[in-house]
C-alpha cells in the first residue's frame, strides 16, 4: 500500500491540477492523505468535491506551520511506502512507478525535478543541477539538497524519524540527514515532477540563502546535535 501526504494551506489555485496527477498513478487500495493547516480559502472544499475515496483529509490540530502539518499527514498514513507531496506541483505520469523500483534498494529515494513557474511555465533548469544534489550525510548537513516534494522512503524509517524535534525548520533535511545515517538514501536523476516556484511558496530554491551566515552555522550545529542524540 502507497500513502502520499500533502500538507494543504490556502492551496486553492493549483490543487485541483496536483491532485489529479497524483490519482491517475495510485490504485483503489492506495490512498492520498491530507493534513490541512486550517485553510481559509476553498482548498477543503475543491478536495471534497472530487468525491474520491482515495482521499483522507486530516485537519493539523496541533501546532502550525509546514512541519508540524507534514508531520500529522505522516502520522494519518496507512502506506508501507510513503510520499510526500506539496499542494501546487504537478506529478509526472511514471513517478511513483520509477520511485517504488528505486525503493527495492534504498530506504529513501530522492529524484531529480523540473522548475515550473506560477503560470505553468517550465524550465530546462532541473533541481539536481540547482542544489548540487548528491547523498552523504556532510554534504548534506552542509548544504542540504534533500527536498520533501520529490522524496519517498519505506515506512519503517519512521521508527527513528518521529517525532520531527521542536523548532526545525526543514522536516525534509531531518528525514534525509536521519536516512543517511542510519539508512540508505538513493539519488535517482529521472526528473517526475514539475516543481512549482512562486510568490508564496513555503520554500525556497535559491542557491545563497536568505538566512544569515551565523544563522547558517548554528542551525546546522543544531541538526547535528538533533541527529547525534536521536
């Protein structure tokens, strides 16, 4: 079984698009988990209209903000193998197909993506290329390429994954610093996803960070110390 979780919030004007690329993939028995953080737009209802079983909403009661909501779809998902999905990209029509043959080797699979504007542009500028992606644990606790929109992994590196410790900001990096160390991640370049980039993404994609330098240094001083404990 295949659970995807997205984390919903005011997601109204690309959902429709996302989520029907996700279903033609996805059997009956499969399922499509969303956690929403108390949207105010018609998210909720444009996800029920569809009418679909396959589709399990979940409100984040707990606290707010894209880990926590990641967190409670996580926590709602049934799947032995899970993805994790953002609300606003589009799914390319062989991805879970490609990524559930990577997983016969790995406990957490990564691909490679293509960069889509807000209109549905897309760009010849992939994700890989963008972030130097590659697997290692300092490398990527250096400068993290693991990005959750484009991973899947094995349910049983839930075991030492959750809880997500307080105060992160990134789950993706906690999950694949965490496979990393005490799994196997693969790095596929198949690019199965068009990775929309606009003015409210909760994420960036930008190669010099808006945080400052020490910042930098102490987050990741932090993470280390999260991921030596744990």
């Amino acid at each position: 079984m295949i659970s995807i979780c997205m984390a919903t919030y005011n997601g109204e004007k690309y959902i429709e698009k996302q989520v029907d690329s996700i279903l033609q993939q996805i059997s009956i028995r499969d399922e499509l988990i969303i956690s929403d953080d108390g949207s105010k737009d018609d998210t909720l209802e444009i996800l029920v209209s569809l009418n679909d079983s396959r589709i399990k909403i979940f409100n984040n009661k707990g606290l707010h903000g894209v880990v926590p909501n990641f967190e409670n779809a996580i926590r709602h998902a049934a799947g032995d193998y899970i993805f994790l999905c953002d609300q606003d990209d589009i799914w390319i029509s062989n991805k879970i197909e490609i990524c559930m043959k990577a997983l016969c080797n790995c406990n957490l699979v990564i691909h490679n993506s293509l960069l889509m504007d807000g209109v549905g542009n897309v760009s010849d500028i992939d994700f890989f290329s963008l972030r130097k992606s590659t697997a290692g644990y300092w490398k990527n606790l250096y400068k993290n390429s693991f990005i959750g929109c484009c991973m899947a992994f094995r349910r049983e590196i839930l075991d030492y994954v959750l809880p997500f410790p307080e105060h992160i900001l990134w789950h993706d990096m906690w999950i694949g610093l965490m496979v990393e160390k005490k799994g196997k991640t693969m790095f596929i370049e198949d690019k199965l996803l068009y990775y929309r980039r606009h003015d409210n993404n909760a994420s960036a994609t930008a190669e010099k960070s808006s945080f400052s330098f020490l910042f930098q240094i102490k987050y990741r001083l932090q993470m280390f110390g999260y991921t030596l404990i744990r």
